[in-house]
C-alpha cells in the first residue's frame, strides 16, 4: 500500500490507483462519532467565512454609514450562528464520542476557540441589534474582529491535529 510519505519522497506517483480520502480529525473510536466528524468538518467552515465577512462590511459601514452596510452585518452575524450551533453541537459530539479529541492540546484548544468565537459573535449580534452608527462603531467592528480572530484561530488548530488515512480507493476499472 502507497503512503503519503512514499508519494511525499517522490517513491509512488500520486494517481488515481492510490488515490486516498483524507480526514482531517483524529480516527474515531465510535460509531456515533464517525458520522459526527463529517459533519462537523462540512459546517465548521460555514461560520468562520460568514464572520469574516462580517468584519469586512463593519469595516465598509463605518467608511461609509451606509444602513445596507449594516444590515448585511445583521445576517452575516445571524447565518454564522445558526450554523455554527450547528457545528458546536456536532463538535460536542465528535469530542465527547471519540478519545482522540481529547488527548492532546489542539482538540481542547479547537474546542475554547471555536465556543468563544462564537459567545463573542452572540454578543456582537446584540450589539448589532440597536440602530444606526452606535451599532457598529467601535464595539461592533471590534466585537466582530476578535470574533473572526477566534474563529481563524480555531481553523488554525485543526493543521496541527493529526491526520487520519480513512480509507484508500482504487480507479475504478
């Protein structure tokens, strides 16, 4: 069998015949946190774009004080924490489900950074809630800025949790 190692130092081309699926969480223990795993890492990314994108039309709001500016903060903020409950609740599962999440430091810290991105997006959506100018200017846009900074951080454990071979799949013939 090709590792990515072999393909690494250049022993095995990478083609369709030793083509692997990646997974970039630990190996589940359970069952219930192998469906949970998928799921999260398709959610996970929903939230932290949708809270970076919130910065950037805070910023366009408080460069220009027009309301549309505003308002697409409102929904950015509001889409990011549906789906991020979402996620934290697969997380919760994934961690609690499986051991692999629990033994060493990044899946802890992917864990606090992920649930303060979002308690800081929570209030940032109350804040948002009031009109006008006061609603982003300077609370808003900064509450909005630690929130992506946690959420962009949470991304940044996951390149230092180990990877996972789930499976190898040949070219079909």
């Amino acid at each position: 069998m090709v590792t990515l190692r072999d393909i690494r130092d250049g022993h095995a081309p990478l083609s369709s015949d030793n083509a692997f699926v990646v997974e970039t969480m630990p190996p589940a223990s359970s069952r219930v946190a192998s469906v949970a795993a998928p799921i999260y890492l398709l959610l996970f990314p929903i939230p932290v774009v949708l809270f970076v994108a919130a910065v950037v039309t805070d910023v366009a709001y408080s460069a220009s004080a027009f309301l549309m500016w505003l308002h697409f903060s409102q929904w950015l903020i509001a889409a990011g924490l549906a789906f991020g409950a979402l996620a934290a609740i697969a997380l919760l599962v994934v961690v609690f489900a499986s051991g692999a999440n629990r033994v060493g430091t990044y899946g802890w810290s992917h864990l606090v950074l992920f649930y303060a991105a979002l308690i800081i997006e929570v209030f940032n959506a109350f804040i948002h809630t009031a009109d006008g100018w006061t609603a982003v200017v300077p609370i808003g846009v900064l509450l909005s800025i630690v929130g992506a900074i946690c959420a962009l951080a949470a991304v940044g454990t996951l390149f230092f949790m180990p990877i996972a071979w789930v499976s190898a799949r040949g070219a079909p013939a």
